[in-house]
C-alpha cells in the first residue's frame, strides 16, 4: 500500500453510531468516488443492513437523490446497530464508515472505522485505503489553501485530515509550524511532539524517516524553550543527541536550557566541551552557524578573545547577520575594545536604528573612549525613541523570507527633558543578501503607542539568497 502524507493530533472517538450534531466536511464529501466499490475483505451483513447497503449504492446513482439515499442508509445502519443486535457486526459498522465518508462526517467516519476493524481485522487494508486516500485528499487541499495564505481554512483541513490517518509525521509538523508562526507554541509544541512520536516509531524499520524524527525534536525542543519548560527541552535534546552526538546547534540548545533551568555548571561542561573541540578546527573550514556556535560557546566560557575572533568571521563573511554582529559588540565590551565597540555598533545602528540595546553599546563605547560629545549624541538618540524595535524571529526559505518583531512605545524626551510628541512610524524593511543587494522590501506600519505597549507585526518577501535583513525609519 503506497503511503502519500499524514500526521496530527488527537483523534476523537465516537462511542456510539449516532453523533450528536456533527460537524461536517464539504471537502471529504467532495472528494468520494462516484461509483460504488465493493469492499476488499470479509464482511456479513445481516437483518436489515443489506437495506442500508443498497440505499448507499442507490446514493451513488447520478440519477438518486444522493443526500436522501444517505440519510435513509445511516438511519437503516444505526439502527440495526441501536435496536437490531447487529453492534457487533462489523458490515454495519464499515458501511456506517462509508456513509459518513459520503456525508463529510470526519469524526463519524474514524469511530465507525475503528469499530469495524476491531471487529474484522481482516479489514484493516481495505480501511486503511479510504483512511489514507480521504487524509491525502484534504491534506493536499489543506496545502493549497496554505499557498494562498488561507492559513486559518488550510489548519482545519489538517486537522480533519489527521484524524482520518495518522501514520506519518508531515502534517503534525507542518501544524507545528503554523501554529509557532502565529505565536501559540503551546499548540505547537503539542504538534511536535505528535510529529516526532510518529516518526520515532517510522524510523525503527524506514531509514528515511530519520530526518523527520531529528526534524521534529529539534522543533519541539525549541517550543519548550520558548514555553520555558526547560527540563522538558533537556529531555528532549538529550534523545536528540543520542542520535546525533556531535550536532552544534543541539549541544548549544542544551546548553542555553541547562541555563534557563538553573545548572549552569552543566552549561558551562558542556560549552567547555564544545570549544575544545571545535577550536582544535580552523574557523575558514567551518560552516558559518558552526562559527557563531564557537563564538557562543567562548562567550559563555569567558574565553572573550576566541568568542571576538569567531564572531568577526562570522561578521566578515555576512555583515547582515544582525546575531553575528550583536554577539560581536558584546564580546568587544566584555574585553573593554571600545574603539571596537563603536566600530561595532554603529553597524549594529544601521542595522536596527530603533533597538536601545544598539545604542546602549554604542554609548558604551563613547563612554569608554572619553569621547564625551559622542556618547551624548547616543545617550539622545536612545532617549528620544518613540518606540522600542525588537525582531523576534527571521526565517529564510528557499524562495521566501519571514521577519517577526515587536514594537513597544516609549515616552521619548529631548536631551533637556521635555516630552516629545509621539507618532506613528512606518518603517521600511529590507531583506538582502550578504553583499547588501535588497531582495525585497517591505513597509511596516506601527501606530501611536503608549509607552509600554506593545504591537506585533510581521514583514515577507520572495527571492532567493537572502542573508540577513535591516530596516529604516520612513
């Protein structure tokens, strides 16, 4: 039996043939066959379910009232169910299936199947079949409407999808992330977790199915930390690096969350760890994640000299990487470089001219430099804000690019005190490549906030090698 893609969460079981006031699917009802297939294993209707079988058959006649014959077979099925002593007759209950297939009934469809099946596992091909084939069907509806945007409409038919079927890890995952990039990373690390316990089990006897199980730990290590359920992104990392001992960007997620849940001499073992190993390797030879992971794991180390010189490269290779950057001004401060520093942070300015964490290095460099009228030029600029900027999130596709920030309003003053008077602020977004080449661009608009407010917002663009982003007051 050919698998096609599958996966969610939760699939509801319906106790009894007669659901109360289900919810209905057009798509699954959309997507049945017109002619009528006769099934592929052992059945025996008897008493009246011949009668339920032949309305559905009828219904199946272009020339039938299709949702009479329906309602006529489900009623003739339950009851034989119900009344007739036939509950444990597996031909009421897989027709019953196939009636709510026609219907749309998603949840009635999986608690008939499950019935039958228990009953004649003899079955269970055939079953899985229409499971599988009504799963696809949605799914691949669900991604046309994800194509389009249609984000909301796409996740309901993921979800119906899932409880028809859920033998692979795909659209637990692909939940997953819609629901992180929409900021419920509850529901998303919920997904995840489905998504890696499917593959987990996949990959025992499929080899292929390894890299969706790595896939999805990774995700749902990242969802507890944003969540702070550290131990629990201990846990999984730890599995995670059972299977791939030497990944970089696992040992510094365990590291971060050995922090976050207050070991951080287990933090520091493993950043130790790390550095030494990867120190013992020429930084040109390195991936340039690789590079800003030494750099961390210096940094975290205090070994502020190795962490400067990792990030630079990181910086030279890529001076939009706006981590590589930040990482670098802070390594320059902790080894009080402050001709560094400035150096440093005015590109970090350019980058995110709305960010106080910029100007604070920037001033901080002024400040050690003695250059009095500079650091006052810095200390203006940051007291002057409207808002605060802070991007929460980047994301580089094959063909497109994601930016996610938060704006937080701030009472500005003048040097000498005074308020100044609050705005709305349009801000154009850039995505370029390492060479500084815009990709695309976006404006982004953030209202009049008070100060401590806050508003979210979201910048995308098409194009390929993107590398970092900046953005500008417009």
């Amino acid at each position: 039996m050919k698998r096609i893609w599958t996966g969610i969460f939760a699939t509801v079981l319906v106790s009894t043939a007669s659901a109360q006031s289900p919810t209905l699917q057009p798509k699954l009802a959309e997507f049945q066959p017109d002619k009528f297939a006769v099934p592929l294993c052992p059945l025996r209707p008897a008493g009246n379910i011949n009668r339920g079988v032949d309305a559905l058959k009828k219904a199946h006649d272009a020339k039938a009232d299709k949702a009479a014959e329906l309602t006529k077979a489900k009623d003739i099925l339950i009851k034989s169910i119900t009344s007739e002593g036939q509950d444990q007759n597996a031909a009421a209950w897989y027709y019953l299936a196939r009636v709510y297939l026609m219907q749309g009934d998603v949840h009635g469809v999986d608690s008939a199947f499950t019935k039958a099946e228990a009953l004649q596992p003899q079955c269970e091909l055939d079953i899985s079949q229409y499971r599988q084939n009504a799963w696809a069907q949605l799914a691949n509806a669900g991604l046309e409407l994800q194509r389009e945007d249609k984000i909301a409409e796409a996740m309901v038919l993921f979800r119906d999808a899932d409880v028809l079927f859920d033998d692979l890890p795909h659209v637990a995952a692909n939940l997953g992330v819609l629901y992180a990039n929409i900021g419920k990373d509850d529901s998303a690390a919920t997904f995840f977790a489905r998504a890696l316990k499917i593959a987990e089990l996949n990959a025992e006897s499929d080899t292929s199915a390894i890299g969706d199980r790595n896939s999805n730990a990774l995700n749902l290590a990242l969802m507890q930390q944003r969540l702070g359920r550290h131990q629990d992104a201990i846990a999984t990392l730890t599995k995670y690096l059972s299977w791939e001992p030497t990944n970089v960007d696992a040992r510094k997620a365990l590291s971060y969350s050995y922090r976050g849940s207050g070991q951080a001499a287990t933090a520091d073992s493993i950043d130790r760890a790390m550095l030494t190993e990867l120190s013992k390797q020429n930084l040109d030879s390195l991936e340039t994640s690789d590079i800003l992971s030494i750099g961390v794991a210096a940094f975290n180390a205090q070994d502020f000299e190795r962490a400067a010189e990792a990030f630079d490269k990181a910086v030279s290779r890529n001076p939009y990487s706006r981590d590589a950057v930040y990482n670098l001004a802070n390594a320059y401060l902790a080894l009080k470089n402050n001709a560094k520093l400035v150096e440093t942070s005015k590109k970090l300015v350019a980058i995110e001219p709305m960010n106080e964490d910029a100007y604070r290095l920037l001033g901080q460099g002024h400040r050690g430099l003695d250059q009095q009228d500079e650091m006052l030029k810095a200390a203006e600029a940051l007291i002057g804000l409207p808002i605060s900027v802070d991007v929460t999130g980047f994301q580089i596709g094959r063909t497109s690019t994601r930016l996610e920030g938060v704006a937080t309003g701030r009472a500005p003053t003048d040097a000498q005190g005074k308020p100044l008077k609050v705005e709305a602020v349009t801000l154009v977004v850039e995505f370029v490549t390492a060479a500084g080449s815009v990709v695309g661009s976006r404006e982004v608009s953030i209202p009049v906030l008070e100060a401590g407010a806050q508003h979210k917002f979201t910048a995308e663009a098409s194009g390929a090698d993107v590398a970092g982003w900046r953005y500008r007051k417009k």
